[in-house]
C-alpha cells in the first residue's frame, strides 16, 4: 500500500462534500493507491466514515461565511498559509493526482497543486458550482459533474460523472416500478434538513384533499422536523391517513422503491438517489439554497419528464394536491415518469471518478 500513487483529495465539513470524496476513497484504496484526505479542522470531524488508513491532513483554512469582520479579514492570510503548509507536503510526499470536492477547506491543496502544476481535477456535486469550485474551474484539468446540465463558466468544459449513491441504493437501482392503480400504494415525502417545514405545513393538507377512493389505498412515509413531528402526524391521524411519520428514515432505500410517487427536496444526493431507483417525483426546491442550485439540480429530472418542480412560490395544498392526483390517476403517465427518471440515474458515479482520475494519473507518466 506505501508503494502505491497519491491520491490528495481536498473536501469541506459536510455531508455533501465529502460523501462522494468518501466513496472515491474507498474505490481508489481497492485499486492499490494511497489515499489523503486534506481538511480542516471542521472538516476532520465529518470524517469518521473514511477507511482508518486515509490519512488526514488538517490544514488552516477559513470562510467569509463567518466570524466578525477581523475574522473576515484574516482569512486571506489563513487559507494563504494553508496553501503553503500543503505545498511544503505536496513538494516531500508528491501526489500522482489532486480533487477537490468543495467547500472552503480544499482551497490550500487545490491551491497548492495549481501552483506545483500537479494533475488536478474538482468534483461539483450540485447543477451550480459553488464558490470554490467557481474560482478553480479555470484552474484545474477536469471539471467532474454530479448534475446534467451544471452551469459552467465560459470556456470550461464539463464531464458528467454523476454523483456517488449509497451502496443500499446501488443495491434498489433501477428496481421495478409498480404502477398506481386500485391497491395498496405509498408516497415517500423527504424533507431534507433545512427549510422542510414547509413540507410539513403544506404536503399532508394536500393529500387529505385527495379523493377517498386514492386515500383508502394510500400509505405516507413521512420525514420531518423533530419541532413538527407531532403535529403532522396528528394531522395525518385525524384525517384518516395512514401515515409514518419520523424525523430520520434508516430504510429510504426500501421506501422509495415501494413508493408510487416521491415528494422531495432537491439536494443533489436525493435526486442522484430518485434517479437511481427511478421513480416519479414532485421536487420543490428549497428557495434560500445558495444561487438557487436545489432549482439547478431539478433541472436534468424535469427535462427528461421524471419529475415535476413545485417552486415554493407556487406551492399551495389545493395545487400540489392536483399534481400528485394528477400522478396517482395516470398509470401509464407515471411508468412513463418512472423511466424517465431512471434514465436520468448513473450509478455508476464513482468508477466514472476512477476512470478520471486514472486518466490524469497516466498523463502525468505519459
């Protein structure tokens, strides 16, 4: 394992992020390499999931996100120093390639590779780059999407590698899609943690408006607040609902293959997730995403036909009550959704990962 090449990958503290820098990981210690993960010390705690023999390197790094403003104005001279202290490592232990994932903590590898003109690569996971990510598209040698279309700066272009799912996923892709018709069907809602409640306010209203013939069939799996678990569920009870409503679902991945429709936020792992499985979806993007990207990642599943977008401005019961009868009334149209939606799936994310970075990795040695 000591003998095999470098692979530096650079990642922020959350799940978005390092998910996919997590699963790459994995995939490149099978193949023989040598694996450091470069973050800070935010970072370094979000990364429990990696194999023990990652090594972690914790850099100095710092965000205009936070902190007063000497804080603000220390942050050049922080992530400055970052990029240094990667360099002098990048110089003693040389990697074969560098990818960057987001977030403010892969500015000093991303930065030190640019500067050693070490073979580098990022990986966006949303349909918008984010802000790191937009300063180093023109900097790097491969700009790797989890998204289809992603909004890329001019002259830059994009390889769609799709973002890694969970092995439970992996294991439901493409599962078969059981019509709506006049038996037992269920509706799987996912919040997502932040801005769910209006989920919570809006979505059980709309399927208590539903026909009695659609609710004497119907199962709700429904993924909320902790602050609103109590209330929705009590809503669901006193309308006739058959519902499950808990704050965190351990079994997404067999929910959602049972369910006739999901009704979702649109972060960039549950779309990746919906895809995968292929199954007809209402996304409503979460309308204080930054740049409005939860929009940007909806955007490949609505295009192909596999889901239908709800924007918060426009969601009210009475319309989102339409759209999921409108689904749960049209077996054909919803297969014709689920296919759609499946077609819009790469599970195959993370070898596509592999593949680029194998393909950097010989161009060095060619």
């Amino acid at each position: 394992m000591t003998d095999g090449p470098l692979l530096v990958i650079a990642a922020g503290g959350t799940g978005g992020h390092m998910f996919p820098a997590q699963a790459l990981a994995e995939a490149m210690l099978r193949k023989g390499w040598r694996v450091k993960l470069s973050t800070d010390a935010r970072g370094a705690r979000y990364a429990g999931g990696f194999p023990h023999v990652v090594d972690v390197d914790v850099i100095s790094s710092a965000t205009f996100a936070r902190g007063g403003v000497l804080a603000k104005a220390m942050v050049p001279f922080r992530i400055l120093g970052g990029a240094i202290s990667a360099a002098m490592k990048m110089l003693r232990d040389k990697p074969a390639v560098v990818v960057g994932f987001g977030g403010y903590p892969s500015i000093p590898a991303l930065g030190a590779a640019w500067l050693l003109r070490k073979p580098r690569m990022i990986h966006e996971q949303n349909g918008v780059l984010g802000r790191v990510n937009q300063v180093f598209a023109k900097r790097v040698d491969r700009v790797a999407c989890g998204m289809w279309p992603t909004s890329l700066p001019d002259g830059v272009e994009g390889v769609h590698t799709g973002n890694p799912v969970r092995g439970a996923i992996h294991a439901r892709a493409g599962a078969p899609y059981i019509v709506p018709g006049d038996y037992p069907m269920s509706i799987l809602v996912m919040g997502g943690s932040q801005g769910a409640r209006i989920l919570s306010d809006v979505v059980p209203e709309a399927i208590a408006m539903l026909p009695d013939e659609v609710l004497q069939n119907l199962r709700v799996s429904h993924q909320a607040r902790d602050e609103d678990q109590m209330r929705v569920a009590e809503f669901y009870a006193k309308n006739g609902i058959d519902a499950d409503v808990q704050t965190f679902f351990t079994d997404i991945p067999s929910r959602m293959s049972e369910a006739q429709l999901v009704i979702s936020r649109a972060g960039a792992s549950s779309v990746a997730d919906i895809a995968a499985i292929g199954r007809p979806a209402i996304l409503i993007p979460y309308a204080a995403a930054t740049a409005d990207h939860q929009r940007a990642n909806a955007r490949g599943l609505v295009q192909a036909g596999g889901a239908i977008l709800m924007p918060e401005s426009t969601l009210a019961p009475a319309a989102l009550a339409e759209q999921i009868g409108a689904v749960l009334s049209q077996p054909d149209g919803a297969l014709q959704m689920a296919l759609a939606a499946l077609g819009c799936g790469r599970t195959d994310a993370t070898e596509n990962l592999v593949a680029l970075v194998e393909e950097l990795a010989k161009g060095q040695t060619a």
